[in-house]
C-alpha cells in the first residue's frame, strides 16, 4: 500500500519524504487554509519536495470553473494530480480531464455507486472518506472493501485512495481491505512506528549492553 502525506505543511511532508516514508500527498481546501500560505506557491513547493502524485483541489464547483481551476492546476508541475468533487459536474470534468492526460484524483466519496461512476469516467484515484463516515455512526472500511471488490470485478484500473484516515487502526485495516494508497496525517503516520513493547524491549537492551563495558564504534 502507498503512503501519502494529507498536509499542506512542507515540514511535514519533507521529514516524511526524507525518511523514506511518503510515495505522494494530498491536499485539500480545508488542510491550505490551516497552513494560511498562497495556494499554488505551496503546490509548487510541495511538488518540489516530493517526485510522487501532489493532490491539488479545485474551489469551483461548475463543470468549466473546474476545467479553468484544473488546467492551471496541472500546469504548476508535471506530479500534479487534480482533484476534484464527487458530483456529476466533478464527474463530466475528471472524464475531460483524462482526456487531456491530466491525472483526477475524485474527492468527497461515500458510497459504492459514487466509486463506480468515478471509476467509469476514468479517474486515476477514488477518495473514500474512512473516518466521516465513521463520524456518522456507519462503518468507513465496508465502503472500502466493497469498493475493492467493485472494481476487481471490473478490472478498472482506479486506484482506492482511502482517504479521512484518522487513526493507526484504520491504516491497518484500508491495507487489509485491499486499498491500493492511504493518504494519513503526519502524526498518525509516525505513530505507526510506535509500540510499548519495543520501547520496554529498547530500554531493557540498552541497559543490559551498559553492563557489558563494551563499545562497537
Ligand atoms: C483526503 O484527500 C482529504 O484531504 C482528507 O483525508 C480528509 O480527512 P478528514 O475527514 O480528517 O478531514
């Protein structure tokens, strides 16, 4: 499964890349107005950073408002993948997207049907929304699964981008279910790293290697 980084924060997205542990990231309008930065300096300087797939999200919610935002998008650099909402005008801008060779990462989703659809029209990256639908008492990681079984039916080549992760738990089970790219929070990417047993175990063996009197370098 890849790892992308869901941040508009450059820190965080270059500590990961040089640590060997991000393949791409995704943005959105919410994570650009927390970082209080220009919008596409950011992409620019994002897409510096990171070789891999930049999600850039367009504001307009109109077919051609979409393709104006989009192509401008796409021109700030050759990673840039266009994102886009999951509705039918979102849906008619992905398809004329591809068409031009713009990578579409296809936003905002929350069912099965809305995946196919996404999936019909082309999309390079379908976004289900985990932990929101998670936020509404239903089961986030079932849209995965039947996402997953969806398009092997079908052999569409979309990729599942489990997206709205919020927790180590969910990372686990989006790769479980199949997702091809979790896009994760810094802070939740580096908890991946921890477990109390490894730390207890750490200490135990640095203290039992001072008892030695030795030293490897
Ligand atoms: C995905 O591309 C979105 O930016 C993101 O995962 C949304 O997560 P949230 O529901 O925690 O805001």
């Amino acid at each position: 499964m890849k790892f992308f980084v869901d941040t508009a924060e450059i820190s965080e997205i270059r500590e990961l890349y040089e640590a060997g542990l991000l393949d791409g990231v995704t943005t959105n309008p919410s994570l650009v107005a927390k970082s209080g930065r220009d919008f596409k300096e950011v992409v620019k300087e994002i897409c510096g950073v990171v070789p891999g797939p930049v999600s850039a999200e367009v504001a307009a919610t109109d077919y051609e408002g979409m393709l104006a935002e989009g192509r401008v998008l796409a021109a700030l650099a050759s990673n840039v993948v266009v994102k886009v909402p999951l509705t039918f005008a979102g849906l008619k801008a992905c398809k004329t997207f591809r068409e031009e060779g713009i990578k579409v990462n296809v936003t905002l989703c929350f069912s099965p049907n809305q995946a196919l659809l996404a999936a019909k029209v082309g999309a390079t990256y379908i976004s289900p929304f985990i932990g929101r639908l998670d936020d509404i008492n239903t089961e986030g990681m079932e849209l995965i699964e039947q996402i997953r079984t969806i398009y092997d039916n079908y052999n569409f080549e979309t990729e599942i981008l489990a997206a709205s992760i919020r927790s180590p738990n969910h990372v686990t089970q989006a790769a479980l279910a199949g997702a091809d790219v979790a896009t994760i929070p810094a802070a939740v990417i580096k908890k991946l790293a921890s477990h109390p047993l490894t730390d207890i175990g750490l200490e135990n063996f640095v203290n039992d290697w001072k008892k030695t009197g030795q030293s490897i370098v």
